[in-house]
C-alpha cells in the first residue's frame, strides 16, 4: 500500500503540531507557531517527495513514512524552542518538549550539527582516501623489491658479500628469432641485431667432424658431422689493464697483442676485447683448439672433444676475477649477447648446448673435472638470454663418473655447483642399479670416454681431415706468449 501523504495522514500531522501548540500560553505565539509549523512541513514533504521522483519503490516503502513523521517532529522542535524564546522575553518561562521520538531526537541533533558532521566526514574520506593510497604504494614498492630479488644461491649477496637486493639483469630474456646477415665487406659483417664481427684476424684450422654418442658408447649413426652444435664460452686469462679512459692506447696494444697470440695458435673461433668488439679467429666451419678433453651432451646425444662439435667464445679477462673486480665489461656483455644470437639463429643452437668451459673440462688421468677452470662460477647467463647450467647436472660426472677435489671447490666460491651435487647423484644412483661399485663404474667409464675420443679422431683420420687441432690439449708455447698466464683456451 503506498505511504504518500494523503489528506488523512496531513490531518494526523496537523494534529500533532497542535498538540504541541498548547505548550504556548500567548494565544498570537500560539497562532504562528502552528501557521509557521505547517506550512514548513508541507513544503518539505513536497521537496521530499520531488527528490524522490526516480525513486518511487522509496516512496511506497515504510521507511519513507519514518523519515517524514521523525522530521515532523524536528521542524516541531526547531519551532518550539524559536517561539519558546519569544514567549520567554515576557514570561521569563521556557517551554519544555516532551514525548518525542528517539529517532526523532537522533535526527534533530544530527540536524544541529550538520557543519560538524559535514567537516568530519570529509576528514575521514581524507584519511580512509590516504590509507588506500599508502596500501597501494607499498604494494607495489613490495612488488618492485621483489623483482630485484633472485633466488639463486650462487648470486645471493652483494659487493660487500651480505645478502641483499641484486639489481635486474641487463637484458629481456633471448627469443629465437631469425638474425641475418645485412652487409659482408673484407674486414667486416654486419647483422641485423646490430652485431659487428671483424674478420681482420680471421683464419682456418680444419674440418669440424664428430660423432654423437649415447650413455652407453654407442653411436647414433655412423657419420661425422659437421654443423657446430653449442658454445663454450672462455677467458683468455690474459693481463688485463684498468679499463680507464687514460689507457685507451695500453689497452688496444695488449688487446692486439692477444689477438695475435690467439690467431697464431688457432685458440677460438671467436674473441670478444673489452671495448665489445668481436673478432672471428677461426672460420666457424673449422675446429678451434679451444676444448679439447671436454664433455657435454644435450637431449639427442653426448659428445666428446668439444673442439670439433662447439664454437669457442672467448671474453678478454680472467677467471679469479672476485666480485669487486673487473668481470666484464658492458660493451662485452652486449656483445657476448648479440653473438650469441648470430650463432644459435645461423646455427640452430639449443640453449641446452651454450656452456662455460669450466664446467665441460676434464682431465682424463685423474677422473676430474674444471681442469681448466674459467667461468667455473660467476657467468653471467641470463644477461646472454641463456638458462643457468650450474644448475644443469654435469655431463662428465653424471655419465663418466669424473671426480673433484677442494681445489675445484674453492675456484668455484667454496661450494661446488649445484649441477655437480645433482650429477654426483645420478652416478651413484647409476652404479647402484647396475649393482657395482662407484669406483668399478668410474673405471669403466673413463675408459669408454678415452675410446669414444680415439674413436672420433680416427674417423677423422680415415676422413682426410688435418689432425692438427684432435691433439687441442696440452698446447703450450709459453717462449711465445706476452702474457702473464697461459691461455684457458687450450686444454691439457
């Protein structure tokens, strides 16, 4: 049933106003105070009821008949106490309001002070207002601090060696997309990602050729191929000049001189010098003697003699380089980045296959691993569009069994890689299956490996390739080179 003001419900208000009324003992006072009374109250039922013209379910409800009976008596009040005071200018009495409604009484008082309420609520909106903004920003404070954060153990602490924020890596991560050669002149190629290789120091070496292996010794067909297959990335473990502008001249001159050394001995197929420019050494077709006694293998097979299967990558530095030291340069990061585009799109290199030396030589004799240890910790592989290999299991001690010593440990920060833990594991799991002993199946594998290595040099022999760079390791011309240390590059 609707609740609108109908003439029913105005006789009820008007007599409420006039029971009110004889609270006034001035019959005139009386007589306005009525007029005054009800005539604001149908005026504010009628705004009231304008207002609400979208809102009719408002109007038909009960609610809305409790809004205007309580505002009834509030105008009552409000005109009580006006006239009250008239009245008691001459009678010195005021008059006293009684029976009205508590809600009636709640909105009055409301109504009193509406500018005090008015200021504290806008005061309240400011503050709810600022909170929000504080629980946003810190939110995304937390998420920005969050993305500087890394997990990885080995890259945990800062320069000063305490656990703290790492900043982000310098670059997106590396998709596969084709890069192509834009120009080729004489002395330099140009590629679409912006990489330049000079070819002022290039030269030849041999045929690549080798054989891909299984676990077992096996080989998956009866070829040698010859499309490189992955990266070794090196040091060249050279004396390195503070990289200061004053030293431009020193710096190019030693550079140079590595250059030279390098390309004499057939070294890499690739060096990349501290102003990030990179030289092809070794035509990517040829073998460079960069890893001779090494091992790594992917998901389709295992390969040995990584001289004849891998491209070498050479970065001018040093491996003890400590963490407030030199490592690389930003020029070499980005260069390092854009070659290694240039080889996996040209070659169609699996990011499985893009390794440090450090962690694919071995020395047979002694069953160990990091023979040559360069990059055995500290690669920056994300900042190459690579996925971490310290946490890959190590190829040589998860198939052949090769050992390490504390020597190995403290060269890689004084805890082994965690790929070496998992592939120490997997070899001792391997033996137990096998029910033999760890150290039987250590034989029997260094022994294979050994087999595996004459196997591929013979079939290059029998092939017509140059066998000058199968020997890769022990190459040592010590007369010969002006450096300070020997070159990581050529395995022993």
């Amino acid at each position: 049933m609707s609740q609108t003001i109908t003439p029913d419900i105005t006789l009820a208000y008007t007599r409420i106003v006039e029971r009110y009324a004889h609270l006034f003992v001035q019959p005139e006072i009386r007589l306005r105070y009525l007029n005054h009374t009800l005539t604001k109250h149908i005026s504010c039922c009628e705004k009231l009821k304008a207002s609400l013209e979208r809102y009719k379910f408002f109007e038909q409800s009960g609610f809305y008949k409790q809004i205007v009976d309580w505002w009834l008596y509030v105008l009552i009040i409000k005109e009580v106490k006006k006239f009250s005071r008239t009245e008691a200018k001459g009678s010195g009495k005021r008059v006293r309001i009684n029976n009205v409604p508590f809600g009636a009484r709640v909105l009055f008082l409301v109504y009193q002070f509406r500018y005090a309420f008015g200021v504290l609520t806008i005061l309240a909106g400011m503050v709810i207002t600022t909170g929000l903004c504080s629980i946003v920003l810190d939110s995304t404070q937390r998420s920005s601090v969050s993305s500087l954060v890394r997990s990885d153990d080995n890259h945990s602490s800062n320069r000063n060696g305490t656990t703290g924020l790492v900043p982000v890596k310098y670059l997106p991560d590396y998709k596969p997309v084709k890069v192509w050669l834009v120009e080729e002149r004489d002395d330099v190629e140009r590629f679409s990602n912006g990489l330049r290789i000079l070819k002022l120091y290039e030269t030849t070496n041999h045929q690549r050729g080798y054989n891909l292996f299984q676990p077992d010794g096996t080989k998956l067909d009866q070829n040698l191929h010859h499309d490189p297959v992955g990266i070794v990335y090196h040091t060249s473990e050279s004396e390195l000049i503070p990289f200061d502008s004053a030293n431009n001249a020193s710096i190019e001159n030693h550079s140079n001189g590595l250059l030279s050394y390098v390309r004499t001995h057939k070294s890499y197929n690739y060096l990349i010098d501290r102003f990030g420019q990179v030289y092809r050494i070794v035509r990517d077709d040829q073998a460079a003697n960069h890893a001779g006694n090494s091992i790594w293998a992917d998901q389709k097979a295992l390969y040995v003699g990584l001289n004849e299967s891998f491209l070498g990558i050479c970065f001018e530095t040093k491996s003890e380089a400590n963490q407030d030291d030199e490592q690389l340069t930003e020029a070499q990061l980005l260069a390092g980045r854009l070659l290694t585009q240039v080889l996996r799109s040209r070659y169609n290199i699996d990011d499985a296959n893009c390794v440090t030396h450090g962690l694919v030589s071995v020395n047979p004799k002694q069953m160990a691993i990091a023979y040559h240890h360069d990059w055995v910790k500290n690669f920056p592989f994300e900042a190459m569009g690579l996925s971490d290999k310290y946490k890959v299991p190590t190829t040589s001690i998860s198939v052949y069994g090769f050992t390490y010593d504390e020597s190995v440990v403290a060269l890689a920060g004084g805890e082994i890689w965690s790929g070496a833990k998992l592939a120490e594991e997997e070899f001792q799991n391997r033996a137990a299956r096998e029910q033999a002993a760890v150290s039987e199946l250590r034989n029997k594998m260094r022994d294979l490996y050994s087999a595996e290595l004459a196997e591929q040099n013979a079939a290059r022999r029998t092939s017509g390739m140059d066998d000058e760079g199968a020997k890769g390791d022990g190459m040592k011309n010590e007369s010969s080179q002006p450096f300070d240390n020997e070159l990581a590059g050529n395995d022993g």
